[in-house]
C-alpha cells in the first residue's frame, strides 16, 4: 500500500487483523483477503476458496475406488481452508461409500515430510489404501510412503502425477488464481 499499489492480495486468513489494521490509512488501495475470515470497510474483500470441496472430490474418489474399504486423510496445519478440505475429504467419503472408513490426522506442518510420511505409513498399516494429504509441501511425505507400499496417492493442490505416476491416480487441482481475477474484476 505504501508503494501505491491499487489492489493488495493478502493470501490467507492470517492476514486479516494487518489487512483490518492498515486499510483505513490506505483508502485508494482496495484490500483482498484470501479465506479472510471478516471483512470491515469500503476497501476491504474477502474472497473463499471452496477448499471443502476439493477435499470432497478427493474423498469420493477415495471411497469409489478402495478395496480394503479403509481411506486416509492427512492434513497440515490446522488453518481454516485445511481443515475444510480435511473435513470434506469425510464427507465425500461418506457420500461415496457409507461403509467406507476414513483415517484422517492433522500433524500440525507443512514442512515435515518425514512426519507425514510417518502418518501415511500408520495409515496404510491400517489397511488405507488410499490417501490424500491436505498438506501443501509436507504432502510429498504421503506420496512417498504410498510408493513404498504399493498403494495409492491423491493428489492436492495441484496436479502431482509427474511426482509418482505409478501411485498418484488422480489429483484434484485448485486455481486460486481464479478467485484474485474474480475480486480484481469486480472492483
């Protein structure tokens, strides 16, 4: 805003109080929160990413294909468009498959792909067969230990096939890029 930017993007809801707290001052520059969690002002937006949905594709995807009748689900930290599209993961599973049971962990990082290689391992010890990891970079540790076991990965966020094309089946890709476009256009 400083710089004189028109429009500033703040990607993520951990931005709000800054966004809240500077907009004011800066009443020719609009504001846009990405999965902002409130928005106060005539500069200020918010726009949602439908991350439930994503975990939902992924979960029924999971349930429809699963010969051990056991899905997994690993997300990272628990912020709100991770633990809706954790949260969604279940729901598709469910909607797929009522028989079906979802593992699902939330290991805190995004970073560590040992510990969520380590969790997908636990998970595949419990007979999933499938897992999606919610987990930006830290995801890599799931498609690892899907690799050497034998089963399979989901992928998230963007296409992974390239990663493990012999254990990544699917990825349900999501475009943010969409939604900046979108708010930018209706300013």
């Amino acid at each position: 805003a400083v710089a004189g930017y028109e429009v500033v993007f703040a990607h993520g809801s951990q931005f709000n109080d800054a966004v809240l707290a500077v907009a004011p001052d800066f009443l020719d520059t609009m504001f846009v929160i990405t999965n902002g969690l409130k928005v106060e002002g005539p500069n200020v937006a918010a726009v949602q990413v439908a991350d439930e949905e994503q975990g939902f594709l992924m979960g029924a995807f999971a349930a429809l294909m699963t010969e051990t009748g056991k899905v997994g689900v690993i997300g990272g930290e628990a912020i709100p468009p991770i633990t809706k599209g954790v949260d969604g993961f279940a729901v598709g599973a469910e909607y797929a498959n009522p028989d079906v049971e979802v593992l699902s962990v939330m290991t805190g990082t995004f970073e560590d792909i040992n510990k969520i290689k380590e969790v997908a391992l636990v998970q595949i010890d419990q007979g999933a067969d499938y897992i999606g990891a919610i987990a930006n970079q830290g995801g890599l540790g799931a498609i690892e230990a899907t690799v050497e076991r034998g089963v399979y990965s989901i992928g998230s966020g963007v296409d992974q096939f390239d990663i493990a094309p012999e254990a990544v089946v699917v990825s349900v890709a999501k475009d943010v890029s969409v939604a900046y476009e979108f708010a930018y256009s209706n300013f």
